[in-house]
C-alpha cells in the first residue's frame, strides 16, 4: 500500500509541477496577467513541496522482511529532480518579476 501511495503522491508533484511550470508560460506569454499567475503559481508550489514531503516519507522506510521500500538512491533522485524544478520554477518566477513588475514601474 506504501508503494502505491508513494506513487500517487510522485504523480501528484509531477502533475502539480506540470501545471505550474503550464501557469509560468502563460504568465510569460502574457496571455494571463502577472499577478493570476502568481496567485495560481504558489498553491501549486505548496501543493508540490507537500506532495513531495509524503513520497519521501512513505518510501523512507523498510518493508516487513527488512527491505527499503525503495532503492535510496533512485528515492533520492527522484526527489532532488523535483527539487530541482521547482527551484527553476521560483527561477523563472523571479525572472517575470523582474522583466515584468520591476520594468514597467519605473
């Protein structure tokens, strides 16, 4: 059953991931505004840290035999490339800010 919710959830920061990086674009493209893409951007960020907390939780332990649910190093890749885009996402973020906010208030 860990398994299966582990996966779940690793669908889940993908998909949340997905859409935010989908809510970015269209903030960048300027078919949204800059602040309905920041405001849809966070919970999503929230959405994908959390999921991301229960995955490695529920791979982090052994199963009844004394096995790792998941290898820790795949475990351990897996969430530092989820990591990793969403950093990039802040990234990007803090680019539109930059581009957007910043250059038409002055």
């Amino acid at each position: 059953m860990r398994k299966i919710l582990g996966t779940l959830c690793y669908l889940a920061v993908l998909a949340a991931d997905a859409a935010a990086a989908y809510c970015s674009y269209l903030a960048y493209k300027e078919k949204i505004s800059y602040y309905q893409g920041f405001i849809t951007f966070i919970p999503l960020f929230i959405v994908s840290y959390w999921f991301n907390t229960f995955f490695t939780q529920l791979f982090s332990g052994t199963d009844k035999s004394g096995k790792p649910y998941i290898n820790k190093t795949l475990k351990r890749l897996l969430s530092d490339f989820v990591t990793l885009v969403s950093i990039a996402l802040l990234g990007i973020w803090a680019y539109i800010f930059i581009s957007r906010s910043l250059y038409k208030s002055f």
